[in-house]
C-alpha cells in the first residue's frame, strides 16, 4: 500500500498531476485506488470540480471526501485542499464505499444496512466513518453498529470547517453527492489486509467529581441538582452567550462509559441553564470537568507511536479535535503527531468529532486523538530495537502549560490540605456529636436535627431516609469484623461526599451498627428517593478487596405537617422494613 498527496490549487494544474500519476500508475500496473479529499473550503461548486477532476482522469477509481478544521499530510498542516490517494498493492485487499443520507433515512435502517453488508462480505476487517455535524445525539448510530463482528475495527471523524464554532459540514463521495447531512463509509479488507487504531485523550479530571441528576438524551439538565450551565460559569466564569461553545472546548466533561474514558464537549448553552452535548448523557454517571495536561500527552504519544511502529503501517489516517489544534496554538497545531513522522506516510483531518470502537462499543469520542494504521501483508522483521519515536520530538512543554499544571496540581493539594484541616478542626469542636468509626453524626445528633426541624414552624418540605446495608451479619461471621467496619465506613464515606455536594441541603448520621439516616432539606419524597437511588448505585458499584460486592436496602418518607419524631422515624422503618422484605437492594417509598 502506497500514499501519494497532491494538493488542490485549481482544475488545471490539479488535472495535469493527476495525468502525470497516471502515468505512473500505468507503468506500474496500479489497478486499485481510493481518492480522499480533505477541505478547509466548504463551497460545492469548489468541491464539485475537484471531484470532476478526479473522475475525468480516474473514470472507474473510488473518492470520498469531507470538510475539515485543518488538513493534516505526513503529520504536517498541508493547504486548504488537499487529496490523499490510496494506492493497493495486493490483488486480494477490497474496497466499498456507500453514502447515507440523513435527511432522508433514519438512522436504525443505516446502521442496519451496514451491519448487513458486513455480513455478506466476510472479508471486511474495517470501517471508517466521514459524519457531517449531527444535528442530533450520535449515540443511537453508534448503538446501532454493535452487533458488528468483533474483529472488525471502526474509526473515523466527525466533518468540521474552519470555524469550529460553526454547525456547517459536508461529505461526498464517487456516486453520492455533496451533502451537509450525511455518513461516507468506506468497507476495507482481504486476506493480506490488517488494521490498529489507538485513541490519545491526555486531558485529566479537574476538581470535584458530579452526578448527572438530569437529562433527557443528549440534553444535559442538572448535575447534582443544579442546572447544568451553572457548573461552567460558576467554575470557569463561562458566560451563556454565543462564544459558549468555543470557550467551553478545552474543558470537556470527563467521565467512564463502555468501559473507556470518553471526553464530551458542550454543543450549546440553553436559556433553561441546560445544555446539550454530542453524546446521550446518562443519569447517575459520574462526571467531572477535564483540563489538558501537555505532560500527560507527551507519555501517551510516545507508548503509543512505538506500538504502531510494531504495527508497520504501511500508511496512517489520522483524526485529531480542532479543539487540539487549538490546544497547541503556542507550538505548531500537530505538534503533538510529529512523532509519528517517522513511521509511515500520513494523511487525515481536524474534526469536530472523532470514532472509534473500544472493546466491541463504537464512541463518539471529543478532545481526542485517533489514528488508524493500515498494511498490505506480513509484518517483517524489525531491525534492530524499536523506534524511540518522539523521545526528542516531544521534549519539551510551553511554559504556560507547565504553570496551568502547576497550579491544577497545587490548588487540589491545597484543597486537600484545607479539607484534612477543616476536617480535624470540626473533630475538636464537635467530639460528643460524631460517630468514630465514620465520622458522620451519632444517633443522638441526627435526631436532634430531625427533632428541630418538625419542630420549627417554617420548615418546609423535608424527607428522611434510612438505609440498611444488606445481610451485614454474613460479612462480620465470614470475613470478621475489621472487614465489617470497611464496608459500614465505605458507605459512610460515599454519605459524607453526598453531605459535601449538597451542604445545607443534606444531613447524614449513623443511626446504629449497619444503620444510616439522611435528612434532605428542601426536598420532596421524589427528589429524596433520585438521591437514595443514586448513593445504593455507588455502593453497590464500591470495590473490596477480601469482600464481595454489597448492597444498601433505603425506606424514603416525606415528612408531614401533624409528624412527630416517633411516627416519622417510625414511618422511614417501615418503608425500609418492606425494601428488605421484597427483594433488598431497592428504594422503598412511603
């Protein structure tokens, strides 16, 4: 397999170079090739005569091509056009392309007719995607292509312009047509055909963590009760204004989801305080805001340029976020994919998104890097040791990242420090209310605050909720009671970050032995149920070493206007009683 650019300044010189490779294609008995054509320009007349070109010269060769942020040749920012040719070698490697359109075809017949043509074509090892801007969450596509065999890979980017902030894209193909709602999909394979991908993120979690309390697909409702935006602009001083997006891009959300770290960017800022990403977001997922941290890419670059130089690509494509591209504006924007120079031709794209399928589950990835190695035959031998590619490359950091990382890292060790204090200090003040082992409120505290808050004549709406950890007695017969202590601390421990989230909001104390009560504030029996529901899910998802997994059984009552504290916490107890009896492991509202 063999790469040969060329780069569009007009029909005519681009038809006298085309006429010139054919030439050479004669002379060397080339018969298979695809054209891909990357674009800064987004007009279709533009774009219409370079694909003319390409079918005046080539009549019966295969192009595709889409918009971009940035045209990337051989690991370099190439021209506002440029045109990448794949030429094979092999008489077994195969070829398909097929365009899509999504203005006229739902997505569930897409993602059907593409799991079919791999069905009838076994010879298919990889998949690579071209999406203009979806208008709408990429999720269910993305769903949709899992029934895919397992040993096919799927990659690709999302179109893009070069203004990021812009919802404008295009792809098109041999036999398709320009379109700004569309997928490209090209079928590769054969038997001497091979294919690895790799994904670089290097963005890492910043502050606190949050849950997702909220949404509705892709649109982003609340984290941890509050309005979504809220999040941005009370962290990062973002403004809910048109520049939303663009100021929000090197600060994606960061969290864990098919079994991989998946970056999201906001799209959009609502006038609700919602917002709305790439991606469905699901409710209870953990997520925090994310920061770039150069040091961190510069690692993940080196490991894995020396795993594709094991590879032996014969050529790479390469799908970089313009919001990278952006992220190296004090170097040169591919700074980051030097390394990868060295080890075979190159050609790709920015993109305002990326794919890629991680253990059988096809993502929509943001912020992330993803480079795709093809090869025609058995890898030979390598000379020597492998490339230390990037070693000198990647050597240094710009100053201004390294001080951002700086203050990151010392602000949360600061905070760490001020928490342990603040921590120790509440300890001294209030020895005769706190539980020692979890360091939450003893019984006596918690009913004090229940007491006075029946008690007060302005109290509002008000829950409480008790929590069992299920079939305890069995841990401290089977594992001791050290072990026992470990579970009642770790979910006293997920309690106390709960308390931490919503402060004036939320009490929790330890009611007695594997027993807890929460006091939710200002909540009504529905919200206080979403919370209970949301703590079971994390301890029931805790990790212990000498211990299986355990489970948390919760009763939730609101409480009301003729409640004392005996027929309130009587109420809570039979609420829990029946989650127990009917199963463990649930809410029980009453």
């Amino acid at each position: 397999m063999k790469q040969f650019m060329f780069e569009y300044n007009n029909a005519e010189t681009f038809n006298n170079e085309l006429m010139k490779f054919k030439d050479w294609c004669v002379k060397n008995s080339v018969s298979k090739m695809l054209f891909q054509v990357y674009s800064e320009i987004l007009e279709e007349d533009i774009i219409n005569n370079v694909c003319n070109v390409i079918e005046e010269v080539f009549p019966d060769t295969l192009y595709i091509g889409c918009s971009t942020s940035g045209n990337i040749t051989d690991c370099q920012l190439s021209k506002d056009i440029t045109v990448a040719c794949m030429v094979f070698e092999f008489p077994s490697t195969q070829v398909n392309i097929y365009q899509y359109y999504l203005d006229s075809e739902v997505v569930d017949s897409i993602t059907w007719k593409i799991l079919e043509e791999t069905r009838k074509n076994p010879w298919v090892k990889a998949i690579e995607l071209f999406f203009t801007i979806p208008e709408n969450s990429s999720t269910r596509f993305c769903d949709g292509l899992k029934e895919v065999r397992q040993d096919i890979q799927i990659f690709g980017g999302v179109a893009c312009s070069d203004d990021i902030t812009s919802d404008a894209s295009c792809v098109f193909s041999k036999g398709g047509k320009y379109s700004g709602k569309s997928v490209v999909v090209v079928f590769y394979g054969g038997s001497d055909f091979y294919v690895d991908s790799i994904n670089v993120t290097g963005w890492k979690p910043l502050g606190r963590k949050f849950h997702v309390t909220k949404s509705d697909g892709c649109i982003l409702h609340e984290l941890d009760g509050i309005p979504a935006y809220d999040v941005y602009h009370k962290y990062l001083n973002i403004q809910n204004d048109e520049n939303f997006f663009y100021n929000t891009l090197e600060f994606p959300l960061f969290y864990e989801h098919n079994g991989t770290t998946i970056l999201r960017t906001p799209v959009a800022s609502n006038s609700d305080g919602s917002i709305t990403m790439t991606s469905d977001m699901d409710i209870g997922s953990v997520v925090r805001i994310s920061y770039g941290d150069p040091g961190t890419i510069i690692e993940s670059i080196k490991e894995d340029s020396k795993r594709l130089y094991k590879f032996q690509p014969d050529l790479l494509h390469i799908f970089s976020c313009a919001a990278r591209r952006t992220f190296w504006t004090s170097k040169e924007p591919t700074y980051e994919i030097y390394p990868f120079k060295d080890i075979s031709p190159s050609s790709g794209f920015f993109s305002h998104g990326e794919f890629l399928r991680t253990k059988g589950n096809l993502n929509q990835h943001n912020v992330t890097l993803v480079i795709a190695g093809m090869r025609e035959g058995k890898k030979e031998e390598l000379p020597g040791p492998v490339l230390q590619t990037g070693e000198k490359v990647l050597s240094k950091v710009p100053l201004v990242s390294r001080l951002a990382t700086f203050i990151s890292v010392t602000s949360l060790e600061l905070e760490e420090i001020n928490n342990k204090l603040e921590l120790a200090n509440d300890k001294l003040k209030t020895a005769a209310i706190i539980d020692g082992l979890t360091g939450l409120y003893n019984r006596k505290e918690i009913q004090t605050q229940i007491e006075k808050k029946l008690n007060n004549a302005s109290k509002g709406k008000f829950s409480v909720a008790m929590f069992d950890i299920d079939n305890f007695k069995q841990v401290n017969d089977t594992y001791g009671h050290q072990e026992g202590d470990t579970v009642i601390v770790a979910l006293a421990n997920i309690l106390n970050n709960e308390r931490a989230i919503y402060t004036e909001r939320l009490s929790a104390g330890r009611w007695g032995g594997e027993e807890f009560m929460l006091l939710l504030n200002d909540t009504d029996v529905s919200g206080a149920a979403l919370i209970a529901d949301l703590i079971r899910q994390c301890f029931e998802n805790t990790s212990f070493p000498s211990v299986r997994t355990q489970t948390v059984s919760i009763g939730v009552t609101q409480a009301r206007e003729d409640d004392n504290i005996d027929t309130l916490c009587t109420r809570v107890d039979t609420a829990l009683y029946k989650a127990k009896k009917t199963g463990k492991n649930k809410v029980v509202v009453i």
